[in-house]
C-alpha cells in the first residue's frame, strides 16, 4: 500500500512489527488562511448575513461547475464531424451552436477553430485562466501554470512536444490568447479509421487535452 | 452617439495595425509581449466594456470595439525558431490600436 513518508522501501523492518510504525502526519490541505481565501469568505458570509445569497445557494453554483466536464465539448465536436451544416454554423457562431444541442449556450462568445493538415491552434490565456468552463468544466492547474502561460506564447512547439504532441514543422501553429472577451474551442482533426462511427462512439475519442490543442483526439 | 451602444469600428478584417506601446498602470487586458507589435486585424469580435474602466466598478462605457488581431511569432519574438508562418492571435480593443 502506498504511503507517504519518504524513507527508502528497501530498509528492512528489524525496527519491527512489536512496536508502531510511525508515518510522519501529513499536514492537512485546508489549514491555510491566505489573504485572498479570508477575503472570499469574508465577502461570502456578509452577503449570506445580508440575505443577497443564501449558502445553499453558493453550494448549489459550486456542484454545478464540478459537474461540468470535457463532455459537454466532446459532444460539440462529434456533431461537428458527422454533420456539415453543424460544422458551419459551429465555426461561425459557437454559443447558438451549443444550444442547438440543447446545452446552455454559455455565459462568453465562443470562438471555434479548427485543426486541419495546415493549421494546428493552441489555446492560452497569458493573463489568467479565461476557459470556455461551460464546455470543459473547470481548467486543469497545468493551464493556469505561470510555466504554461508565459511558453505557450512564444515556444508552442517545445510545449507540444512535452505534451507528446508532434506537429509536423510545416504545418502552421496558431496560438490563440484569451485576453479579453472570447472564449475558445479548438475543434481537433477526426483521426482516420474512424469513418462511419456513430457520434456517441466518436465523442469517446474526444479529449479535453485536445480541444485545447494541447494534443490530437484520440486514435480509434 | 448613444454610449450604450459603443464607439464604431474603425478597423476591418486584413487591416494592419500596431499596437500602442504604452504601460499605463492599472487593470490592462493587453499583454505586455503585443505592445508596439504590427499585426493584421482576424476579425472584429464585437463591442464590450472597456475592462481598464470595469474593473474599477466603472460602467466601462462607452463601449469599445474588440479585435481579434493575428501577429508572426517573428514579430513578436526575432529570435522564433519554429515555421516562418506560426501565429499568435490576441484580443485588442480598439484604443490599444493605431492605423500601420
């Protein structure tokens, strides 16, 4: 069984089975109070006591942005492989896309790109963290790293290739930066081998990582 | 003009533009890398608030106009050693943007 002291696994136990094996205690994860987290819950409680938000409220929103996933996109995009008339409209307007499938059409206006033989994009945002969350649940801690933010802009190839992502040198890299107003959805390449597949099966193939371009959709 | 409905376009897509080169202090969406950098507006976005203004609980009106403005890495950084024909493109409202 895994455990987290960091002595070597190859001692031998002589000290022994008589007496307690003693881990050392990992510290807990919620004991810090940083200015921002007093800040939230300072905020948070004088609106809850001035009855603006109650706090099943504040749980409410927060189950409901966990329970959004990379899903709610891969469903987007395999529509948009089996379907041309949805590519299109998916492409130049990606919000009345959304709804169209019957998903909330989202709070920012989508910007769509897609992945051909020519042109791989990239998504970023140097600033912060601007994501299209109601597609993709929250970001991963990857891309809100400072590391990720600061080399996608100006080295996207060397950061592919640690994502094990080879992208040929003639094919054009786009990046994209969330700066402002937008929010974008890389719509990756369909791999070969799958022509015919159904969109449910298709959707499978779809991954997170790949329609922030970090990587390729799957291969069948 | 009405404010709500913001400062009309003065770019169209293909245009080149360069970015101000200016480091006023304050809450600015336009990354420091793009500064003083020329590009070719991609596409007009819209008009929004200006964040400069609605991050200070301003109305961040009148609106501005948004561009999305695609740059060559080369421009952006000389020494780029990927293809020639990589890109980076950023949102630019228009009062960070001047005719090239």
């Amino acid at each position: 069984m895994p455990h987290d002291h960091d002595h070597p696994h190859d001692h031998d136990h002589r000290h022994g089975h008589d007496q307690p094996h003693r881990h050392p205690a990992r510290p807990d994860q919620d004991d810090t109070i940083t200015q921002w987290r007093a800040m939230e819950i300072a905020v948070r409680e004088l609106l809850i006591d001035k009855g603006i938000l109650s706090a099943e409220e504040v749980r409410r929103q927060v189950e409901e942005m966990d329970n959004r996933t990379p899903l709610q996109g891969a469903r987007v995009v395999a529509r948009a492989w089996t379907d041309p008339e949805y590519k299109k409209l998916l492409l130049s307007d990606g919000n009345a896309a959304c709804e169209a499938l019957g998903m909330e059409g989202g709070p920012y206006k989508l910007v769509v790109v897609e992945n051909t033989e020519q042109v791989h994009n990239v998504i970023v945002c140097t600033l912060c963290s601007c994501y299209p969350r109601w597609l993709l649940g929250l970001p991963p801690d990857w891309y809100k790293s400072r590391n990720y933010r600061s080399r996608a802009i100006n080295e996207p190839r060397d950061v592919l290739r640690e994502f094990g992502t080879a992208v040929p040198d003639q094919v054009t890299v786009r990046v994209h930066d969330s700066t402002a107003d937008m929010r974008y959805l890389v719509l990756p390449k369909r791999p070969a081998g799958t022509e015919g597949w159904a969109e449910e099966k298709l959707a499978a193939l779809v991954t997170r990582d790949s329609m922030i371009g970090v990587a390729f959709a799957q291969n069948p | 003009m009405a404010a709500a409905e913001g400062i009309s376009p003065q770019f169209r897509t293909g245009d080149r533009v360069a970015v101000r080169a200016a480091y006023p202090i304050g809450h600015v969406r336009t990354p420091y890398y793009i500064r003083g950098k020329h590009g070719v507006i991609e596409r007009l976005c819209g008009a929004y608030g200006n964040p400069e203004e609605l991050a200070y609980a301003r109305p961040g009106l009148p609106k501005q106009p948004l561009y999305r403005v695609r740059f060559l890495q080369r421009e952006i950084w000389p020494a780029y050693e990927g293809n020639p024909a990589d890109t980076v493109d950023v949102e630019i409202f228009q009062h960070w943007l001047q005719p090239d």
